[in-house]
C-alpha cells in the first residue's frame, strides 16, 4: 500500500523536529546533572556516585513532567483554538490531585479490607488519570451549548474550567482539612508542586508508560491538529471529524496529565508558556509543534527545578517548590497574553 504524500510530508517534518530539539534536551540534562547546592553559591561538577541515582531521579522526573504538560497544553490549544488554554487554568490538573490527594488520604486512614483497600494497594496513577479525564469531562459537560444555539463557545469553556479548577481546590483544602497531623506537612508540600523525591521506579516508569501511549495519538495527530485549528465547518468539510479528533485529543492530554501529577503534584503553566515559545520558534504547524513544544517544556523544567535545587543552600527556609517558580513566570506570562487578546485593552 502506498502511502499519501501528505503522510510521507508528516513523518519527515516529525523526524527533522526530533533530531532537531532532542540534542538540546540531552545537553540541558548532562548540564542540569553537574549542577549541584552548597551553602556559599552553586557548585558545578560530575555527582559523586552516592549522589548521582538521586540526581538522575530528579532532573530525569523534571524532564518527563514538562514533556507531558507541554504536550498535553499544544493539544488543548489547538482544539480550543485558544492560546490561553493549559492543563492548569481548565482545571484538569487540580482534577487529577483531588484523585491523588484523596488516594493518600484514604490510603492512611482506611482501616478496612475488601476490595477499597486492594484498590488503595494498586497506587495512586489511577486515582490521577481518573481524576484529569473526569474534570476534562465535567467541564466539557457544562460549557457545552444548548441545541441550536451554535458551536462551543471558547471564552465559555476557559471560564468553565477556571471555576471547575476553583471548586477543586475548595476539595483539595477539605481533604488537607480532613488529614491527620502527621499527613498535613506532606499533602501541602504535594500541592505546592514540587518534583517527587520518593516515587519508586515502578511507580515511575508506569507513569512515563502512560504518558507515552497518551503522547503517540496526538503526534499522529498533527496535520488533523491544523485542520481543527480551522472552523468546525472548514474541518469536517476537509474531511477530519472534530468530534472523533476533540474526544481522542482531549482524553490523551487528560491521561498525560494525570500521570504527570503523580510524579511533580500540580505545576502550573508549563503547558501554557512552552507552546509559545515554540510556535514563535518553528511555526504554528502543529506536525513541528507537537514535537518542539514537549521537548520544549521538558527543558523548562529541568532548568526551572536545577534553579530551586541548585539555590536551596542560600537559604536557611530549604527548597522552593518549583511550581512557584512555573507560577511566578506563567502568571504575567498569561495576564500578557489575555491582554494581547483583548487588542491592548484591559
């Protein structure tokens, strides 16, 4: 069977993206290895054996978190044709740590057997991915038009996530409410959104398994993925079904960012500033983008946990969450697009 020229153009445009920002992300990893904490400044050197499992752990979790967000915010972008769309402003990160943080909850208080505690016992990535999937599902239940009345409206469903995400972490602080005293100290430091130190290896690659199958429907998606950026209309009449692109994109980008929050609790904005970078860098043809912006965002995010990391020994009050440092740049970042949108008024 012989394939499409539009196919052959995809798979040499994917293959050019991936020989082109995989050396950075690999150069950007060895760099974030050699850097390393000490009380007067930062040191720069190969870790010392004792140190370099945890070290790899560490800027390897950063990596594979900002390569899930990112991807995970082109897609939304995309299909909402939305620039301020992200994974954290519609809500479904806070969905997923409900999922996690209740898990944790339940995991130290339920004294009882059966099948709830053989659940409990199987981790906490499904609890995450059901929590993403369920929010991504609830908000696109309630933004959703009434018959008749036109297509989803965008402005509608960002604001439909953003008090989704709002109702999420009234039941975030609820469930901390809700924790004993000796659970308090971890579940804040979880929300604050830092890169986990203590998820084991299985825990690990499971998570990255799944952000894998998450990621591989969307980079097959590209030249669907511009299609959908047009009208419903213009898109289906070039033959691509929005329905069937929407519902397979937005779950993928779902399951991605579940898995993510197991491994970094919820970090803001990765999936909001990354695809900007990189649709300004390589276009807004999504067959680049959906390659570019994960790397893009798995080297923000390496670099943005090695600054936390790297400066924790200046200060006497420890490590800074690295999802305040995401926040503090997403923030402006986000008021700055919004007010591009709105053409320079506020």
């Amino acid at each position: 069977m012989t394939k499409s020229p539009g196919h052959q153009i995809t798979r040499s445009l994917n293959l050019q993206m991936w020989s082109v920002w995989v050396l950075p992300a690999v150069a950007v990893f060895f760099l974030c290895m050699m850097v390393a904490s000490e009380v007067k400044g930062v040191g720069f050197y190969w870790p010392a054996e004792n140190v370099r499992q945890f070290r790899v752990d560490r800027v390897l979790g950063a990596a594979v978190v900002g390569f899930a967000l990112a991807a995970a915010g082109v897609t939304l972008q995309a299909l909402l044709r939305n620039p301020l769309a992200d994974p954290y402003i519609l809500g479904i990160s806070s969905g997923s740590s409900v999922g996690v943080m209740a898990w944790l909850l339940l995991s130290v208080t339920w004294k009882g057997d059966g099948w709830i505690r053989w659940l409990l016992k199987q981790g906490q990535i499904g609890p995450a991915v059901a929590g993403a999937v369920i929010t991504c599902l609830l908000v696109f239940a309630l933004a959703r038009p009434r018959k008749g009345s036109g297509g989803m409206d965008r402005l509608t469903l960002l604001l439909v996530g953003v008090v989704v995400s709002a109702i999420n972490g009234a039941v975030l602080m609820v469930l901390n409410w809700l924790a004993p005293a000796g659970v308090k100290a971890d579940l804040i430091s979880y929300m604050m959104g830092s890169i986990e130190k203590n998820v084991t290896p299985l825990t690990f690659w499971l998570a990255v398994t799944v952000i894998v199958l998450g990621y591989l429907p969307i980079l097959l998606s590209g030249r669907a993925l511009n299609i959908g950026s047009l009208s419903d209309v213009e898109a289906t009449s070039m033959g691509v079904n929005v329905a069937k692109l929407r519902t397979l994109c937005f779950i993928s980008a779902s399951v991605m960012t579940g898995a993510a929050i197991i491994l970094s609790g919820p970090i803001g904005f990765v999936g909001l500033i990354c695809p900007h970078i990189t649709r300004g860098l390589v276009g807004a043809d999504h067959r680049k983008l959906t390659v570019a912006a994960p790397f893009c965002g798995a080297i923000f995010l390496m670099l943005a946990d090695t600054l936390v990391r790297g400066t924790s020994g200046c200060f006497s009050l420890g490590e800074l969450p690295v999802g305040v440092v995401t926040a503090l740049c997403g923030g402006p970042f986000f008021l700055i697009l919004l007010h591009n949108r709105r053409g320079g008024g506020l």
